[in-house]
C-alpha cells in the first residue's frame, strides 16, 4: 500500500507538470490559424484515447487473477512514458519563453525553424512588443498575476480560472466520477440535457416506470459526447491562450488547480447529494450550466485566428487605456532594440528584414 501511495503522488506531480506546460508550449509554438486545433485534438487524442485504452486494459484484466492482473496496468504505461521520453528532446523550444529569458538570437532561430526566413524577424519583432507591453507597471511576477496595467493580466487570470472552474461545474465529474461558439453552445445544451434529466427521474419516480429511467440514461449518454466535443478541449485550450506571456506558466498552474480541486470537490459532494435530494441536483447543474452559457456569450472574447500577441494588444487597447499612437511609438522602440540585440549577438539586421517602423502588425 505505502508503494501505491507514493507511486500515485508522483504520478500525480507528472501528471501536474504536464498539464501545465504541454498546452502552453502548444499555444507558443502553433500558428494561430490552427493552434485552437492542435490545442484540442491534442487533449482529445492523448487524454481522451488515453483514457479509452486504460478502461478496455482494465476490463481486459478484470477476470484475471494472480500478480499479471495487477502489475500490467501499470506497467504498461511506462510504454507512453518511453516514448515521450525519447521524442521530447527533439521539440524546440518556445520562442515566446526565449523572448522572455531574453534569447532573442535563439528566438529568431527557433521562429526561422517553425515559420521560415520570411516571417520570422516580423513575428519576432510583435513577441518582444507584447513583451515589453507586459512588463510595464509590473514589479514582480507573483504581483503581477494580480495586476491590471496594459495587459490585463488579472483580468485574463480570472478567465482562465473561471473556464476550468465552469468546466467541472458544468457537470463532467459525476459522470466520470473553442472556442467560444462551442463553448456557448456546450453550456445551452448541458443545461437543457440536465433539466430533462431532471425531469425524466422525477417522472420515473412519480410513475415506477423504468421507460422514463431508460430515457434518462440516454440523455446522459448524449450530454456526456456533446461535453466532450464542446468542453473537453477547449477548456483546456483557452487558458493557454488567454494568458499574457509574463504569468503564463503560473497562471495555467494556478487554473489547473482551480480545475483539480473542483472536480474533487464535485467528486466528494455527488454521491451524498444524489442520495439527499435525487433528480433535483441535476437541476442545480442545469443552473450552473445556464450561468456557464451566460458568463462565456458576455465576458469571453474570440480567440480563434488571434495571434497570443494580438491578444495582447486587444487587452491593452479595450481595458488597458492604450491608444493606436502609443502602440506605434512602442513599435519603433521595440523594432530598434531588436536590432540593436541581433547586433550585439553579430546578426545583419538588414539579413532578417526588420523594419523601422511596421506598425502594420497592429491594425487586425
């Protein structure tokens, strides 16, 4: 037992660890036009298959008696581990994070990589912008997941939690014990899955009838693919995108642990409140279903097609009090402290094509 429980607190710290680095160096790495894509067909293939194969290997075993029906579930995930492994090392490394750590020779290289000489000087010029842009105002960075300033950082930290908090509120862990549109239509019908629900147990009950049951059941069946094909993914993709640069890494940290901790809280409250009060607890997550479906259409904006940097500046420019002549007087300081960095480290400026003044990039 003492094996178990620490094999499970580790696995449990890797399993911390990579859900809060693997969609921010997604988010950082892939063009925005298909980044909410790879975002979600990542979690879905890897969570969702993942979880496919361990119920079938699980069912698989669970006639099996004797140390092999035990030990090869567990062991079989060294598999994916291996792999991983061996295929991590041959990934870049984010551009925005070097930007950050101020690498911008290695930057330059890694953006030349992922999106060819054309763009890469451009793209780079834009990262250290909102970089900058971010930095203003701030004195620490655990003071500035609190901040408001041009890039609205606790702003965007609220959103990020509150998504992976409406996530579980939205009724995903009893069944288990993006963007946007799909977002909002995933909450309207949850909260009409539940309210049926709801209403075919009470009929159930009130009639003895176990057609009504039935009918229930496959209305669960239902909410739980609609869940998967409008929350699942983008719940998990949103916050890597909605976050500025500076609090990237802690803020998804913190919202994966307002996720963990509200789905152990709904885990924890489920059986006892189907017990006490029956069908009127899917009422209840009707009702946290409709709060979802109202909160996402009002206070989320669209992140589809926006580059992390035109986040930014969309904060800036609508909550941050920052005009389009700022933006543009930042746009030639940024362009001449790119050239002179790619100076210092004996880059040709003229080579990588930056621009005295290309504020362009801004008017999307």
């Amino acid at each position: 037992m003492g094996e178990l429980i620490a094999g499970r607190i580790i696995c449990g710290l890797g399993v911390g660890l990579m859900t809060s680095t693997v969609g921010i160096w997604q988010a950082e790495t892939v063009p925005a036009k298909t980044r909410g894509r790879w975002l979600t067909l990542q979690l879905l293939g890897g969570a969702g298959l993942g979880l496919f194969f361990a119920q079938w290997i699980n069912y698989g075993f669970h006639n099996t008696t004797g140390r092999v029906g035990f030990a090869f579930p567990i062991a079989f995930q060294v598999v994916f581990l291996a792999v991983s492994g061996f295929l991590i090392p041959l990934l870049p490394e984010s551009p925005r994070w070097l930007v950050k750590q101020g690498e911008f020779d290695k930057a330059l290289e890694v953006l030349t990589r992922l999106r060819g000489p054309e763009g890469a000087s451009d793209h780079l010029a834009k990262i250290v912008e909102a970089d900058t842009l971010e930095k203003q105002k701030t004195t620490n960075e655990f003071r500035s997941l609190f901040a408001g300033g041009p890039a609205q950082n606790f702003r965007r930290l609220c959103l990020a939690c509150g998504i992976m908090m409406m996530h579980q509120l939205n009724g995903i862990s009893p069944f288990q014990y993006a963007q946007r549109p799909f977002l909002v239509f995933g909450a309207a019908y949850q909260t009409a899955s539940f309210a049926i629900i709801a209403a075919l147990l009470a009929l159930a009950l009130a009639h003895d009838s176990k057609v009504y049951g039935i009918a229930a059941l496959v209305v669960m069946f239902l909410y739980y693919g609609i869940n998967a094909a409008t929350w699942l993914g983008p719940s998990w993709a949103y916050p890597a995108e909605i976050l500025p640069l500076q609090i990237r890494e802690k803020g998804l940290a913190l919202g994966n642990i307002c996720y963990w901790l509200f789905q152990f809280l709904i885990v924890e409250i489920t059986p006892t409140a189907l017990a006490n009060i029956g069908y009127r607890f899917y009422i209840i997550l009707a009702c946290f279903n409709l709060c979802s479906t109202l909160i996402v259409y009002f206070c989320y904006p669209e992140t589809k097609s926006w580059s992390l940097e035109e986040l930014d500046f969309l904060f800036a420019r609508k909550y941050g009090g920052i005009t389009e002549a700022e933006i543009r007087t930042l746009d030639k300081k940024i362009t001449q402290q790119v050239k002179t960095q790619m100076q210092e480290h004996g880059k040709d400026t003229t080579e990588i094509g930056l621009k005295e003044n290309d504020g362009e990039r801004h008017k999307e």
